[in-house]
C-alpha cells in the first residue's frame, strides 16, 4: 500500500492482460513489464461478462500461473475477486485485491473484503456517482479494512463512439474530498487501443497515485478485450512518455 499512499510522491503502474490465458502469455508480459520497471502484474482470472458465451477466464488455474510468473519477475500481484465464493482463494495468491465495476454495489463483498488484511481497489461502476462510490468504500472500512484505492475507469454518457467517458472531473472530486489513493484505468475508459495512452497521459497529469493499462503480446487474439489491449512495443512506448509528465507534477513513476 506504501506505493500507492498519497502522501508518496509516486504514480504506480499496474499493467498486464485482460485475463490470464496461458503460461506462454504471461511469461511474454512479465518479461516486458519487469523490463521497464513495472511492479505490479494486474490479470483476470475470474472474469465477470456481459455475454454467457465469452471467455470467463480460468479460476484457480489462472492465479496459480499468474502467481508463478509473478514471482519469477519480483512483481505483485492484482486480480478481480468476482464473489464472496472465489475470495478466499484470491485473497491466498493476491497481493491487492480487485472488486470490479460490476461488483461495487455487492455489499456482502464489500463487508468480507473489509475483513482482509490486504489493500482493495475497488472500481467504479459505470453507472454510478463518485458519491456511489465512497459510500461503498465505507462498506469496506466499516470491517476494520482501511487500505483502499479508488478506480476510475469510465462511466455511461450518452457518447457511443467510446465504451464509456473517463471522468477526469470525477477523478479531481475524490482527490479534493478524500483521502484515498485515487488510481486511473483508461483501458475500459476508451474501449480501443488507439485512444488508450493519450487518456494515460492525461490522468497522470492530475497527480493520480497510480495508473491500471492493459497489455498483451497479441491483443488481437486476446480472448476477451482485445479491442482495448495494447501490445508489449505500444505499452514501452507509453511507459516511457509517461516519465517526463510524471516528473513535470514533481511525482516519479513507479
């Protein structure tokens, strides 16, 4: 959680896969990831979809390789808990624990993640206020679990040329009336590769403590997501626009 407090000074990436696919994929991703310094391998492995007939990523198989090629390259793990039924055994090879957009009104997980001993990003849902959001923070903090991070990454307007709209004016609100790590995902914001590392650069000029982006070694074969993926040259080339931004907000990348 050190990394990610406001008091800092740092912007932290956490970056990987949409979901966990393979041993090969994430050996891919790791090396570059660890590469430029990234500490935080973020994956799905159960994943929470809109359409029954998609890629519902591969549970407990997922995190063990996950975890495995984690540990190879020194780097943290982030993964999605998508109920109270998988979060015993996500809390066991996580580092920091994910509640998604879609599970953010669910308050028996909330209640159960707040009674962990491990920091949770919890995302805002697409449809909600940032009121919404620390309200369901509170949820969290009322099990003793104050180590907290809030994610923005997109919400519904009635723009429909992008999946949603990044609220970098959401994001200014939590920043000025909390005291959470406020972190962006510009991934699920734009929902297409092209618009992803102009909306990262952007978030990491307000001062955010950390940015979530997605990266796999073939977006285009990618089993779920792939239209909003970058590849492992577009992300080193994101990252490494990052740091002169990053330092004109007199904060270092981490």
């Amino acid at each position: 959680m050190e990394d990610f407090n406001r008091n800092s000074g740092k912007t932290t990436i956490i970056a990987g896969p949409c979901a966990v696919e393979s041993e090969e994929q994430m050996e891919r991703v790791c090396s570059c990831l660890s590469s430029l310094g990234v500490k935080y391998l973020r994956g799905g492995c159960f994943k929470p979809r809109t359409k029954v007939n998609t890629f519902r990523g591969l549970g407990g198989d997922g995190l063990k390789i996950m975890h495995s090629a984690g540990n190879r390259y020194g780097m943290k793990i982030v993964t999605e808990v998508r109920d109270t039924a998988h979060l015993d055994i996500v809390a066991e090879y996580a580092d920091i624990v994910q509640i998604g957009a879609k599970s953010m009104y669910d308050n028996d997980l909330l209640l159960a993640c707040g009674e962990l001993k491990k920091p949770i990003i919890i995302k805002r849902n697409f449809a909600a206020t940032v009121k919404d959001v620390t309200n369901a923070v509170e949820f969290i903090l009322s099990g003793g679990n104050d180590e907290v991070i809030i994610c923005e990454r997109g919400i519904r307007t009635f723009e429909s040329n992008t999946r949603f709209t990044l609220d970098l004016c959401g994001v200014a609100w939590l920043k000025e009336h909390t005291d959470f790590p406020i972190i962006v995902d510009p991934s699920h914001a734009m929902g297409f590769r092209y618009g992803v590392a102009d909306l990262a650069r952007a978030a990491v000029a307000m001062g955010v403590e950390g940015l979530m982006v997605e990266v796999h070694p073939q977006p285009e074969k990618a089993l779920s997501d792939s239209a909003q993926q970058l590849d492992l040259k577009m992300f080193g080339e994101l990252y490494e626009s990052l740091k002169p931004i990053v330092s004109a907000v007199n904060r270092k990348i981490n």
